[in-house]
C-alpha cells in the first residue's frame, strides 16, 4: 500500500472571490469528471479558480459515480470524484492503478427527509411505508450501516429505487413517504418548503467523496495536479469565507444548466458538509471500513487496498500561500 503522510500545514491566503486569476496559465490541463455536488457547481460558476492556479480544465459533470469511474479507467478522465463506495469500486477495478488525492467533502452528505408536513419524527416510525433511494449508491450503503446500529431491517420498509431528480416531486405528490439522497436534493426540498430533515449521517459514516487519479497520471504530470488541488483548496476557501457568496454562484451555475435551486438550498448544504480537501488517516479508514462493510453484505467480493499519497496536496497548499 502506498501511503504518504506528510506534517499539517496551516492554509493562510486571502481567497478573491471569482475574481480575475493572477496567474498565467502555463498550458497545463487536466480532465476532470465531477459530479453534481454542491461544490462542484461552484466551480462552474467560477473558472477562475482554475486560472488563478494556472491550469486548464476541463470539467465534466456526471450523473453518478460509476459513470466517471468508467471514465477514468477508460482514460478519457485524468481525474474524478466520487463517494466511498465508489472509490472502493475504483480500487476493486484497477487496484495496482488507482490513487487518491484528495477529498470534495465529507460528514453530514447524505440526508433523510420527510414531507414538511408529515408527523415523523423517526425511522422507526416509517416502518411500512414506501421509501425511496438510489440504489446502488452511497446512500444505500449509508442506511444500511445506520440500520445496522439501530436495529432495523431493510424489510422493515417498502423501498422504491428513484433517481435522484424524482424524489422531490414524488415527496410532494405523496408517492413515497421518505427519501434519502445526497446534497443539494435534501437541501433544495427544505428550501422549496416540501421537506423537512429526518435524519443525517454524519455521526454513522464520514461518507467522504475522494478526489481519484491514477499512478501514471499523478506522476508523469505533478505539477498539473498540485495546480489542480490548488484550485480546490480556493473553492473550499470560499465556501467557508462567504457562503452566501458562494451559495448564490452556485444557483447561477444550475440555473445556466436548465436546473432551479435557490441560493438558500447551496447555504443549507454548505452549512451542513464538510468541504475541506485535507484528507488524513480518519478519511483513509472511513473508506477502508465501508469497503470492509461492503464485503460483509456480499455487495463486493474482495476488500481492496487503498492507495493514496498527500504530498501533491502538500505542494498545492504551498502554492495558495504563495498567491
């Protein structure tokens, strides 16, 4: 297993938000396959981050993380995200391959939430009724393990497999009496006045979606990677220096993709997740142990070894500080 750990550093830099970058772009590039998260969306409202760090990306959206692993393992990606379970699938596929780099974010990602109007106030008190998440997902995954602690059965409810563009709608028709998804979906149904929260995770899973590449990449091409992280590592800034700021962006960028999510719905989420991209060995043994869970439920046949090495994200805080 390849591990590098190096010493903590603390991040001191001023963070201009969107402004113009400073930087000249070198003609690195990186391809990217993002998925629509909350922090992601930023992003998109904000290329400059990728200016000012001097690199040139390409930024792909995907609908789930198995799409930009396939991606990745078949080298049309250089880069991905995605959830722990998918990065377990990631190392199950390419294990002599595969590296992490980073993380997007971590804790309370996944949410639970009823109709505002319902008088549940537990899981246990949804037994029977129907239920929806994507399954197959980290969320699946989630609940299980919080099953699993408080004593409940899968059988105990009726659950329906939804994507996760129809679970606000089905909520407020009344076809399901819950859904668990992931930031900004639970976020944006609270904002709209249909939900309300049941139910976070953070406490029984960190749930954290890596930043992945592979060895090859990583170190035929460092510079473009620490560039890379550094604009991260500026999103992340920003997000924790204004998030009314970034929260307003971040609807600018899904309304330019036909999606209406109001800033209030990004605040919610940018208050409840973690979106710092330091990874250390907690974030490491979250991974390990749902891969380790996901073997237990006979979803994986082997648990893989995880690789990851900080020192590019070392190097991308060095260049932040720098300006």
């Amino acid at each position: 297993m390849l591990r590098v750990v190096l010493p903590a550093v603390s991040l001191l830099f001023c963070v201009s938000a969107c402004a113009p970058g400073s930087h000249e772009n070198d003609g690195l590039s990186v391809r990217y396959g993002g998925q629509y998260y909350p922090g992601e969306l930023l992003l998109l409202a904000c290329p400059e981050l990728w200016s000012e760090s001097g690199i040139q990306v390409e930024h792909i959206l995907f609908s789930s993380g198995a799409e930009s692993n396939e991606a990745l393992i078949a080298g049309t990606l250089d880069i991905n995200c995605g959830a722990d379970s998918r990065t377990v699938a990631l190392f199950n596929a390419i294990p002599d391959d595969a590296l992490i780099i980073g993380t997007v974010q971590k804790g309370d990602r996944y949410v639970t939430v009823v109709r505002s109007d319902s008088s549940y106030q537990s899981w246990s008190e949804l037994a029977g009724q129907t239920v929806a998440t994507r399954l197959g997902t980290g969320a699946e995954g989630v609940l299980r393990k919080y099953y699993e602690r408080e004593g409940l059965r899968w059988e105990d409810f009726k659950y329906v497999n939804l994507k996760i563009e129809d679970m606000i709608a089905a909520l407020e028709r009344g076809q399901i009496q819950a859904f668990t998804a992931w930031e900004p979906t639970p976020a944006i149904a609270e904002a709209n006045g249909i939900g309300r929260v049941l139910e976070t995770y953070g406490d029984v899973a960190m749930a954290p979606a890596s930043l992945h590449t592979t060895r090859d990449f990583a170190y035929r091409h460092e510079d473009a990677v620490v560039r890379f992280l550094a604009a991260h590592l500026r999103k992340a800034a920003l997000i924790e220096s204004d998030p009314s700021r970034a929260a307003r962006l971040a609807s600018e960028a899904a309304a330019g993709r036909g999606v209406a999510v109001a800033p209030d719905a990004f605040e919610h989420a940018y208050a409840r997740i973690d979106f710092s991209i330091e990874f250390d060995d907690a974030t490491i043994q979250a991974i390990q142990e749902t891969a380790r869970f996901l073997h237990e439920q006979g979803k994986i046949d082997s648990v893989p070894e995880i690789a990851w090495d900080a020192s590019f994200l070392e190097r991308a805080r060095e260049l932040v500080n720098q300006g």
